[in-house]
C-alpha cells in the first residue's frame, strides 16, 4: 500500500524521518512544491469570528452564538447550525493551518480582491493563480481555470479560460453557445459539418503540414519554434475539445456555476492535466451590511464544499500535491451596526491546506478587536517586534511555495513562509 503524507502525519512518521535527516531547509522546501493550486474565493468579506477566529465574551467583539471546540491545536467556534464546520476540521484539520491578521489595507471590494488576489494594489498585476500557471504550466490546455467570476489575469489573459458571464470555454468548444441568436435573424449557412472521420483526415492533414514545413523551413530557430508552438496548439485544442465532450458541465454564458459542480470539474481539470491552477467561488453573498446572521448558512455551505473538495482530492490521488487556499478579500467588523450586519474591515484570515503546508496549526493572530498583530514572516509565530502580514506577503509565500520566484511580480516582498512543511 502507498502511503500518502496525511498517513504519514497521522501516525508520525514524517517527524521521525525528517529528525533523522540532514537536510536543509530549501531542500526540504524544494521537495514539496505543490504540482498545483486550487483558490477558493468568498467574494463579500466572511465574519472570522463565525468559525476561524473566535472572540467569544470580548466587550468589543460581536461574537455569533456557539462553542470553542478544539481540533488538535486548532481553535474553532462552532455551533450545531453548521455542522460542516466540525465535520471538515475532524477530517482535515490537521492538514490545515489558520493564518490570522492579513492585512489588505482598504474597505473596497475591488481594491481587496486586487490586494488579497495579486498582492499589489495596481489594476494590471495578474492574480496569483495567473502567475502560477504561467510560470509553471504555460504549454497546457487551460493553464488557468477560471470558474469564479473574480480573476484577474491582467497581461497573462491569454492564459487563461472562463466559465460563466464570460464564458470562454463554452464558446470554444460549441460556438453555437457563443452568443444568443434572436429568434428573426437570419441564420448563416453554418457551412461543414464533419463528422468524426472527416474531423480525422482533418487532422492528418494539418499534421502534415506542419511536419511538411518542419522539413522545408522549420529546422532550426525561429521557424522550428513556430512549428512547434502550432503543433502543440493543435494538441491542446484536441484535448480541450476531449475534456468538454466527455459529459463536462461547463455551463452556459451569463451563469457562474454552482461551487457543488465546481469542484468536480476543477478536479478533473487537474487529474487529466488540462490545467495547473483553478479558481473556485462559493457563490455566498458574503456582504453582510443588512442581517448579519446569514453568516451561519454560508459557513455552513462552505465548509460543506470545502469537506467535498478535499475529499474528491483525496480520491483522487491530488490532495498530496494540490495547494488549496481558502480566502475571503476582507473581514467584518467586531461589532454589529444599526441593522444587525457587519460593515466591511480591512483584516482577514485565510486558510492553507494540502501540498507543501504544516498543517493543525494558528499561524499570525488578531487583536480582541479584530486588529492585526504582528508576527515573525518567517515562521508565522506572534512577535510584538516583526511585521503584519501584508497580502503581498501571503501572495509572495504561496507562488514561492509552487516553485515560483515572486520577485518578478512583487518586488522587494518578504514571502509569508510560516504555513510551510
């Protein structure tokens, strides 16, 4: 039987072997880099207090009714209203750390999800999961799978496909999806229909071509990488056109998916190496100003997908090399307004689990009133003389810990190392 590194955690063995090696630090950093990266993203600012971050009895901290529950190491408030939340960190937890007191310097949400998504505040840096894919599966089909409405792609947009409003995808594989077509207009002669022979002797002959432009002028420099860049385009239409056709629900223009078919089909993407990163949406109207209650229901869904996900992962053999990162653009403020809701707050918590993180452990923290405390970048203890964690930080840890030099994109940024195995 093969072991994986959740079997290794659980019976301690992975702290045994590395005691007796001599390893070094960045050999060990090198050796889980995560082959992948799912971003899940709770558009609106979650309230922390409602599971992450309890702050139960404070004076200045409006905190939902509940229990402190530990898991392991890990402190979580939970109530019989969401059991999901229980249930994923009696599974997960400890693959999982909590990362206290992000800082995302702004109460708008768009300027969050730039910050919490790209670590800087310009309107033309690429998102994190962008980066990745670029620098790390370029040459694959869909290097970057967007199935949430909120990435940013910026220069690297040819990177990557959509689903939803601007669904990319849908129109590439079945352009009658493209657009709507009203019922009066006059319909195009929609011209050849191949059927799968024809489709094939089309193929051959484009194969053909190339090989016979290979021999003729396409040898040697820049027109043998062109050749090659056409060949490969060809392969990865073929593979994309295969994904699509074998009963993937890819949605329809104008619809995001729900996160429940989500996750299948992100997982999928990565099993059969159509994509190197995907960015998953809870769908949850996360911005509470009016009721701030609902909180509880769109926890309790997200954890309920979160337990989905991580378990489709691990049936899948992915869960040992997927980074999953779990974020919301900003928090919630410690006390409740007129209205019963929480207003917007510039502090946050996420959560890192799978490929490459030391899980069952609170990395950062937050203040009794919801402020953030500083901490040591390095390894994510609290420490009155280090620094608060900034989103360019948290950016920076998660391309370094997918084998991506983040100094190209955030300059002069401290990578957040603490979450690291």
């Amino acid at each position: 039987m093969t072991l994986t590194r959740r079997d290794l955690i659980r019976g301690g063995v992975a702290a045994a072997a590395c005691a007796s090696l001599p390893w070094s630090l960045e050999r060990a950093r090198a050796e889980t880099t995560a082959a992948h990266l799912l971003i899940v993203l709770n558009y609106g600012g979650w309230d922390t207090t409602y599971s992450l971050d309890p702050k139960p009895g404070l004076p200045r901290v409006d905190a939902p009714e509940g229990e402190l529950r530990r898991f392991g190491d890990l402190p979580v408030w939970t109530h019989e209203s969401r059991p999901s939340v229980d249930r994923f960190f009696e599974r997960w937890g400890e693959l999982t750390a909590l990362v206290h007191g992000v800082q995302v310097r702004s109460f708008v949400h768009s300027d969050c999800i730039k910050r919490v998504m790209t670590g800087s505040p310009s309107e033309t840096t690429p998102d994190m999961g962008a980066i990745a894919a670029f620098e790390r599966g370029r040459d694959l089909p869909v290097p970057y799978l967007a199935l949430g409405a909120q990435a940013r792609s910026g220069q690297l947009a040819s990177i990557t496909g959509r689903t939803g409003t601007t669904n990319q995808l849908i129109a590439l594989v079945d352009p009658e999806a493209a657009y709507a077509t009203p019922a009066s207009a006059y319909l195009p002669d929609p011209g050849l229909q191949p059927t799968e022979a024809e489709s094939a002797l089309v193929g051959a002959y484009l194969a053909a071509g190339a090989a016979r432009l290979r021999a003729t002028r396409g040898q040697r420099g820049y027109n043998a990488a062109r050749v090659e860049d056409f060949e490969r385009s060809l392969q990865r239409a073929s593979r994309l056109a295969g994904f699509a056709s074998e009963g993937t629900d890819l949605g329809a223009r104008e619809y995001t998916l729900d996160i429940a078919v989500q996750i299948p089909l992100a997982v999928r993407a990565l099993r059969e190496g159509l994509s190197h990163t995907a960015l998953l949406q809870s769908g949850f109207d996360w911005d509470t100003h009016d009721g701030n209650a609902q909180q509880s229901a769109y926890h309790e869904g997200l954890f309920s997908a979160l337990d989905g996900l991580c378990g489709e992962l691990e049936s899948n053999g992915l869960l040992d090399s997927t980074l999953v990162l779990v974020l919301s653009e900003m928090g919630r403020t410690p006390m409740l307004n007129d209205q019963m809701g929480k207003d917007h707050w510039p502090v946050t918590s996420c959560m890192l689990l799978g490929s490459g993180v030391r899980g069952g452990r609170v990395l950062g923290g937050t203040s009794d009133e919801l402020g953030a405390l500083s901490m040591d970048l390095a390894t994510g203890e609290l420490d009155p003389g280090g620094k608060q964690l900034q989103a360019s930080n948290l950016v920076a840890g998660v391309l370094e810990s997918l084998g991506v030099d983040p100094e190209p994109y955030l300059p002069a940024t401290e990578p957040f190392r603490g979450f690291r195995a």
